[in-house]
C-alpha cells in the first residue's frame, strides 16, 4: 500500500481503480491504482493506494 495526500489535493469518491502518477524528469510513470481514502482532500487523513510493483508478477502473468 502507499499513502499518500495533502490537504485539498487527493483522490476522491469516483476515483477508485484509477492511477497515481509520478513524473520523473519528462517521463510519467504508473506506481499507484486508488484504492480507498476517508473523505476528500483532507490533510490529516491520507489517500490509500494499491502499489503497482507488488501487483506485477500478477500483472505479467495476466496479459500474456
């Protein structure tokens, strides 16, 4: 799991299964899929996201 948020700026409800993006330099990469979070954007409770890395092994054997 990762947790992550700030206060105005997090996932909410509707968001569930989409991603948590990270931009390194001018790539984006996919490390997080929405998972569950209390409320909107509040500061003092952080988002929780499924983290991809654990997933990929599931993931590869999958799309194959």
């Amino acid at each position: 799991m990762i947790c992550a948020g700030q206060a105005a700026k997090d996932s909410c409800s509707g968001d569930s299964g989409g991603p948590m993006i990270v931009k390194e330099g001018s790539r984006y990469t996919q490390v997080g899929i929405v998972s569950w979070g209390i409320g909107c954007g509040k500061g003092q409770y952080p988002g929780v996201y499924t983290r991809v890395t654990a997933l990929l092994p599931w993931i590869y054997k999958n799309i194959k």
